[in-house]
C-alpha cells in the first residue's frame, strides 16, 4: 500500500497538492462555524438518576435553578421601603423575560434561606430555558441585561450553572487565544533550531495547519447532528500542531537522510513513504486506538475528545503520508533552502553520538541505571494513593470571576444553599399522607437544612412553616422535593448524603429520581468508574494487536505496556500532588480541589496513545536494523542513535503545545496541558532513553519471541517495514531458518 502510495505521489505531485489546497479550503469555510455547533457542559450521564430527574423536572417543573442572582442594596437592609421596591421591580421584569422560568425571589416569599446573615444581600432564583447552545446563549443575554447596578439602589451580580458554564465558554476561547499565541512562535523558532533551514521547518506547520482545519470541519459536522463539548477545540489545536509537527518531522528527517546519501529525489521519496511513512501509519493507528477508547463514555464531554482526537490523528496521518511527500517531490534539495548561520552546509551524521552513547551505557549497566529511574517513577507515581475526584465547577475559573464570587458569598452568608440543593423527583401521583412521611424521613439525615415539599417545609422530622415555592413543587402526576443540606458542596459528606437520601424507604410504588449538582458528581464516578475497565481494555488489546503486527512479537508489546503505564503513573501523580494537594497553586494561580474525573480519564488516553506514538518511532528503526542482521544490542544502540534526535525534538515541540496551556485561567485546562506536556517528556527521557534500552538489554533474544503459529500469521499478514510477508529475524537460528521458509513460500 505504502509503495503504492509513493508512486502516486511520484506521478501526480502537483495535482496532489492542488486537491489539498482545495480541500483545506472547503474544510476550513466548514471549520469556521464550528464555534457556533459547541457547546458547554456535557460531564453527567444522560441515563443516570440524576440526568433523568433534570428531564423530569424540566418537563413539568419549568426546570430547575441554574442562574442565581445576588443582590445587594447600596444601604440599608433587603427589607427597606426602598430596596423592597426596587427588588419587586426587578422581580417583574425577570418574569417577564420569556426565556427564564421559575423565578423566585425574597422580595416575594420572605424566606430567611433567601436572604444573607447581615440581611444586605437577597436571592433571586430562576431557571434559564433552552438546551444546549440555545441556553448558554439566552444565560448571556440575561447575564448582560441585568448584572451590575439596578435602578441605583441594586447591585446584580450572577452566579449559578449557567453563569458558571458560560463564563467557563468565554475564558476558555480567551485560554485558547493566548496559549496559541505562545505555542505557534515558540514552534517556528524550535523547529528552525532543530532543522537549521527555513523551508525544512515550515513543512510540520503545513501538516498541522491541515490537521487542525479538518478536524474543525469534523466538529462542524457532527456538532451539527450530535452534542459536543466546546472543549473539544482545545484538544485540536494542541494535538493537530503537536502531532503534525512529529509525523513531519520523522519524514523531513528521512527524506533529508536520503538526500544526503546522494539518492535520487523519487527514490528519496519512495524510501520515505515504505519506512518512514508505515512508522506514521502505525503511530497513528495506536494513538487513535488509544482516543477512540473515550467513546464507550456516555458523557458527551469526554466523547467529544474521542471525536476530536480520532479525527486530528487519522487527518494528520493522511495528510502526512499524501501531502508531504508530493511536497518533497516539488521542492526536491530546495527542501534545505533558507539554511541558517549554524547549521552545517556538508551532510550531517544522523546518528546522534548523545543517545547512542547513552543506550549502549543502559545496556551495559541496565540494573544500575534503570533502577534509580524505576525509583523515581514510583516515588512520583504515589500521590495517586490519596487521589480523589470531582465535575468541574465555579473553582475552576479565577478567582475575580462573578459567577465564582456569588458562589463563595451563598456559602459564607446563606444558611442554606438552595441552588445546591438535592431535587427528588417523584413521576407519578403520591398520597399527602406518604408524600409527609418521606418528607419528613429525609429531613431527620444528617446535615440537612430542611426539606421542601408540596406538602409543607420539614426540619429534624417535624413539619415547619411552609416554605418557599411548596405549592409549585407539586403536579396532578408528579412531585419534587428539594433536600437542603449545610454541608459543602460536592465534599465527601456531601456524596455520601445521596447515597443516604437514595436509601431512604419512598412511597410505596415509587422509585424516585434524585439530581442536583451532588448526585451529578456520584453518577458520573460511577459511569466512568463502570465504563473504565472497558475503554482499558479496548485500548490495551487494540495496542497489543498493532505492535504485534508492526514487530512479528508477542514480548514487545507487553514491554511497552508496562513502561507506558509507568511514565502515566508518574505523570497523573505529579499532576495529582499539584492540582489536588494544591502545591504549586501559588505559582499557577489555581484553587486545589479533587482531581477533574473527565479531564484525568482523558489525560489518561492522550499520554497513553502519546507514549505509544514514539514506541513506533523508536521500535520500528531498532526493528529494522534488526532484520538486517545487527545482535540485539547493537540493534537497539543505532535504532535509538538514529531516532533519540527525532523523538527528543519531537517530544520538546509537542510539550511547548501542551504546556502552553499551562497559561489558561481555567484549571483543569491548566492540567490538561501540563500534564499532557509532562507525560510527552517523562516518556521521550526516561522511558525511551533509559527503560527501553535496559528491558531489551535483559529481555536478549527473547525480545522478539512469538509463538510458532503467531510467526506464520505475521509472515503473512504482520504489516512491518518490510510489508505483508516480510519475514521475521530473530537471534535464534532454527527461527530464523523458520521465518526464511515462510517468505520463500
């Protein structure tokens, strides 16, 4: 396939780059109104209790709170002449917007929860209409049309999951804006000092400009059918820039390698795309197995980076296998024009002396120099033991944002935090007389407030004055109860009161639908926690079966397996010690909370598939020298002296896409780059320059084992430098004498 490949671009070089111009075009006209198809939120289960009981109150409670307006006077109480007046009034215009629903104020039930302590700032709770963008849409409006002063006697600020995810939606473009504004220039200049000609290093900034506008057509397309997260542009800028640039990077490297041998500018190209390109096909294959794992996730967040991910690899890959070499049939030697003051104007030793040295000492000494390596993984890796999780909230934004503010005041002066109370959604009629019972049974848990029914108000078991709204709370086939508690929001106690509320014997004939932003945070642990030993497993056998058809071996992919998980162990547990033990928070500006459930699940597949991208690049050249005949150990000394200069390189240029993100105001975007970036270098250093030399200096010959009945399906199918038949060497005589009969026939 691959020669083939290569002979089409050979012949049609310039038509090839004619319908690629033409595509990005098309895709990136498609691209542009991707922003418009994306949305917010997208971390719960939409089969979950806590999903189906938002749907139920939406359809026949008018929706539950998401837009919390704090009000205060200018002087005086909430209860003056004055503010009274001016609150009622503010009270008639909100009702009278048609996107809100359910607006409840102090100012018309005089309820104590509803006002602050020192009795200066009242509540104003609605619900704002729409789904999906529609919503976030009408939440700015709202927010834009009566935040800040009112009628002079008012101050309006909004908090709430509304404001919270549409200041989330506005900061994250603002992220996205400046960390490309940082990743972009740094690149070029990286890329020029690694490639020392002009030409040479904007060919990666082609293949991940193509990568990224593709991918935006991607979501386009399938935000117009199917939900998916805003985020999602995040993930495509930094992949398709870092992986545009590492798939360019092995084929100018290898093109220029050819070059420099005095071979042929088609004969350059054709061996590029046979070793060069297979080595890209293959990567992209493992790294995509790895992304596409996010799609067994119910949560259309964490599937929207499957979308994404899956789309930039496999567009960067074909771009890269089609694109890039037509351009090198067009540019020819030109491709190291524009050569700068240092760099060398004679051929240059592809192998550098620095990682050749460095492998032939591992393999030397493997015990005396993984060991400390080994060691200091395991140390890093620990703080995963105390790891905890948690949905992103207003904590993640800064500190001055409104929405994190208003937040920080309901829980400092309100006694009970109604917008982050429990809504139990009973669908279908209920006797008063159980209705009180259940009520009043909810009410005696620990560490609730009070409980809120159509029946009446419940404290410590016993009916209270009635509370506000009891009398909307009910319908002819269905009735809500809001379970207010004093606890912190999604805090340990917090998840635990769902469990109890969810204990709690119901009426007879009922299974209530228990929702609120707690019970969002347990059903979407326990989505992700029953979906995760699938997505793993998916993704280690898929890993398994690529290498195994890339290597003819059974040992080097349990090898990778088990050093991939070491350097992701080490990465989520630095990642850990910063973002939830709060070290470093000083520096980065973020506020330490449990570990985003999401965001981990999806660093998680992105270091994974990123350690296996350059397992391919540093397997397929030790592979290669090896089925020339070299012994293992020499095999593995020129394998990483040939690739450690392209993988270091490579590594460096996608972690400045990563930690570029590190600059984000939202911190679990802070995360995502950091420890994304921190897991690509953990990986290209410790793993591929010490730990792979050391395990294949103990494995021996035994590194390139297979069953006999393995060996004769990969003589025939396994998709090697080689290709299809290509026979499998090994340092055991009787297997090599195998393997030669194999291909013979």
């Amino acid at each position: 396939m691959f020669e083939r490949i290569a002979e089409l671009v050979i012949r049609r070089s310039r038509l090839v780059l004619v319908v690629a111009a033409v595509a990005v075009a098309l895709m990136g006209v498609a691209g542009a109104g991707a922003f418009g198809k994306l949305l917010g939120g997208g971390y719960d289960d939409p089969a979950s209790s806590s999903s189906r009981a938002l749907e139920v109150i939406d359809k026949k409670f008018g929706g539950e709170t998401n837009l919390v307006l704090l009000v205060r006077t200018s002087k005086g109480p909430v209860d003056s002449p004055e503010a009274r007046q001016s609150g009622l009034g503010l009270v008639t215009d909100l009702k009278k917007e048609r996107d809100l629903g359910n607006v409840v104020s102090y100012w018309d039930t005089d309820s104590a929860d509803l006002r602050s302590q020192d009795g200066r700032e009242a509540l104003v709770l609605a619900h704002v209409k729409g789904d999906g963008t529609a919503r976030d849409e009408n939440a700015k409006r709202l927010i834009d049309a009566y935040a800040g002063p009112y009628e002079g006697t008012l101050t309006v600020r909004a908090g709430g999951g509304a404001a919270v995810t549409s200041e989330m939606g506005k900061q994250s473009g603002e992220d996205l804006v400046l960390a490309e504004s940082i990743a972009v220039p740094l690149t070029l200049v990286l890329l020029l000092i690694v490639f020392g000609s002009a030409v040479a290093a904007l060919l990666p900034l082609v293949i991940g400009t193509i990568a990224i506008t593709g991918t935006f057509a991607e979501l386009f397309v399938l935000g117009s059918v199917t939900d998916v997260s805003v985020f999602a542009v995040n993930l495509t800028t930094a992949l398709g820039l870092g992986l545009g640039i590492d798939y360019a990077l092995l084929m100018v490297s290898r093109f220029r390698e050819h070059l420099a041998t005095g071979t042929e500018v088609a004969d350059a190209v054709r061996r590029t795309v046979s070793t060069a390109g297979r080595t890209i096909a293959f990567s992209a294959g493992t790294v995509a197995a790895a992304l596409g794992a996010l799609l067994v996730f119910p949560q259309y967040f964490l599937r929207s980076f499957g979308y994404a991910g899956v789309g930039v690899v496999a567009i960067a890959a074909v771009s890269t296998l089609f694109v890039m070499p037509a351009l090198f049939m067009v540019l020819g030697h030109r491709v190291n024009s524009g050569r700068l003051p240092w760099a060398k104007s004679g051929p240059t030793d592809p192998r550098l002396p620095m990682w050749g040295r460095l492998a032939r000492t591992v393999m030397r000494r493997p015990a005396l120099t993984a060991l400390p390596v080994l060691a200091v993984l395991l140390v890093a890796a620990s703080p995963l033991l105390g790891i905890s999780f948690g949905t992103p909230d207003e904590r993640v934004l800064p500190e001055d944002a409104h929405s994190r503010q208003v937040a920080s005041e309901l829980s400092k002066n309100f006694k009970g935090n109604d917008d982050a109370a429990l809504h139990i959604v009973i669908d279908k009629p209920v006797g008063r007389a159980p209705l009180e019972t259940y009520a009043a049974a909810l009410s005696e848990l620990e560490g609730v407030a009070h409980v809120q029914s159509s029946t009446g108000t419940y404290i410590h078991g016993r009916s209270a004055a009635t509370g506000t709204g009891s009398a909307a709370l009910g319908r002819p086939g269905a009735q809500q109860i809001n379970v207010v508690s004093t606890l912190p929001p999604k805090s340990t106690a917090a998840q635990g009161l769902v469990q109890q509320v969810r204990a709690v014997t119901p009426p007879t004939g009922t299974r209530p639908l228990v929702g609120g932003t707690d019970a969002v945070l347990v059903d979407a642990k326990d989505s992700i926690a029953g979906r995760l030993p699938l997505a793993v497993t998916l993704v280690a056998l898929t890993t398994f079966l690529l290498l195994f058809l890339f290597t003819g071996s059974v040992v080097q992919p349990l090898r990778a397996l088990v050093l991939n998980l070491l350097s992701l162990g080490a990465t989520l547990g630095v990642i850990t010690w910063i973002f939830q033990d709060g070290h470093l928070s000083f520096l980065l500006g973020f506020t330490a909370q449990p570990m985003e459930v999401s965001m981990t699940m999806l660093m998680f597949c992105i270091s994974f598939g990123l350690s296996m991208d350059y397992e391919v690049f540093v397997t397929s050249r030790i592979k290669e020298l090896h089925e020339s005949g070299e012994d293992n150990e020499s095999a593995v000394v020129h394998g990483l002296g040939h690739t450690g200069r392209i993988v270091s390189a490579a590594a460096c240029l996608l972690a400045v896409s990563f930690f570029a993100f590190g600059t984000a105001k939202l911190s679990f975007m802070q995360m995502f780059g950091l420890g994304s970036g921190l897991a690509v270098l953990i990986d290209a250093v410790a793993v591929r320059g010490i730990l792979v030399p050391a395990a294949m200096r103990v494995l021996g010959r035994s590194a390139w084992y297979a069953p006999r009945f393995l060996r004769t399906f990969h003589a025939r199918y396994g998709l090697s430098e080689g290709g299809p038949g290509h026979a499998v060497v090994t340092d055991s005589p009787a297997e090599s004498m195998y393997a030669k009969r194999t291909t013979e026939v």
